[in-house]
C-alpha cells in the first residue's frame, strides 16, 4: 500500500470513534482530509448530529463545503474528541506538529479536546523527535532577533516561506520558523526553553498530549496507546 492510501486508511477508520451528538476538533493535513471526507459520508448516512471545531481556516472550509456543521472554539462547551495528524511521534507519543503551520490552533483544540487522537501512516513514527524540523510561530514584529537567538543555540531557524518566496503566515497572521534540529534529546527542556521565550506564540512540541495513534501500516492499522 502506498502512503496516499494508508492515509486514506486510517482517515476513514478515526471515523468509529465519532458517535452521535459528539462536539469533535477536527485537526489539519493531508491525512486528516480524509478523515473530513469520511466523516462527512458518515454523519450524512446516519444522520448524525455532530458539531465541529476546524483547527485551521482550510479544514474549516472543506469541512463546510461537505456540509459538516462548524463551530468556533468559543460557541461551544467542550470538544469531546479531537482527531488530527503529526508529522513525527516517539516511540513515549510525543509528537512534532506544524508542518502545515496549522500547530497553534491545534494545540488550542487539542488542550480544550477531552481526548486526543492521532492518525498517521507508519512513516512518521521514530525513535526520537527531530529528524523533522520543528515548527515555532512567531510573531512577526522583530522575528530577525529571534532567529539570531536560535542560530546561536545551534537551532538553525529557517524562516518557512513558500513556493513563491513570500513569507508562509499563519491563520493568526504569524510567521513560521523551522528549527533544524536533527535529535531532539530532551523535548521537555526544549519546550521549556521555547515556552519562555519572548515572542515565540507557540512551537509544535505537542507532549503528553495524544491518548490514542492509529497508525496505517502495509499490512492494516494498529491502534497505540
Ligand atoms: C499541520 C499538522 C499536520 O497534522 C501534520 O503536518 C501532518 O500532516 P499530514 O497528514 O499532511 O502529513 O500538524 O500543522
């Protein structure tokens, strides 16, 4: 099976832990598009009633193009499950996210969410962070400071833009900066030191935060806890 269908695989699979009347944060990416596009044909055939909170302005609108009812963060009580993706999970279920730059609504929907679900193809899983350069949202007022900060500390920040050069902005209007970290050996000090630095929004070291990965493998899903 190639990637594109054990996306596909574990999208429509998140889709047995939506039940009726569920308020349910819908994450951002490639895999979790499917998981939308199969949602979307459950909550239609069992006319299901369901609300949805987007975290990112492209799920929102895919998932108001298929009819799915979406709501903001504040019109609501509480998420009840939240399905979203990663780019790289530990072998403890810590993960990298913010590869879409999607990483600051997430964690918002993921800290508000009463469980956490992570659907992703066996290719993301490793034995330690890193490998995958780590998203930190910025704000953009003297970000040139920041990414003098990083380089010194051996982070080597590249400021993500994209394929036509312009600065990538977030849905808060922010920028993105990808540190190349290689190995990350402590994510806990690293997210301490990023959490108390000046003008970082939020970076995408999302620790202790996932209860449940489905992984799509060549030979079907298994489900980590
Ligand atoms: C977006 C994210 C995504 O969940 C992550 O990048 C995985 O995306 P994909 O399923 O396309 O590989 O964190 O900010």
């Amino acid at each position: 099976m190639n990637q594109e269908t054990l996306k596909k695989l574990v999208g429509k699979y998140a889709t047995r832990y939506v039940e009726d009347d569920m308020t349910v944060g819908v994450g951002s990416g490639t895999t979790v598009k499917y998981f939308v596009e199969a949602l979307a044909e459950k909550v239609k055939n069992n006319n299901l009633k369901i609300k949805c909170v987007a975290t990112s302005s492209q799920t929102a609108r895919q998932a108001k193009r298929l009819k799915l009812p979406v709501y903001s963060l504040c019109d609501i009580n509480q998420i009840d499950l939240t399905i979203d993706g990663a780019d790289e999970i530990d072998s403890n279920m810590n993960g990298i996210k913010g590869g879409g730059a999607a990483l600051l609504r997430e964690k918002i929907v993921a800290t508000n969410s009463q469980k956490n679900i992570w659907i992703v193809d066996h290719s993301k899983l490793v034995k330690n962070l890193g490998r995958f350069p780590l998203p930190v949202e910025v704000i953009p007022f003297g970000y040139e400071q920041l990414m003098k900060k990083f380089e010194a500390l051996g982070y080597q920040p590249v400021l993500r833009t994209n394929e036509t050069s312009a600065i990538v902005k977030t849905d808060s209007n922010n920028y993105i900066l990808d540190l190349h970290l290689g190995k990350i050996n402590d994510p806990i000090k690293l997210a301490t030191i990023l959490d108390s630095t000046v003008g970082v929004v939020e970076h995408g070291l999302f620790l202790n935060v996932v209860d449940e990965v489905v992984v799509g493998n060549s030979d079907g899903i298994s489900v980590l806890k």
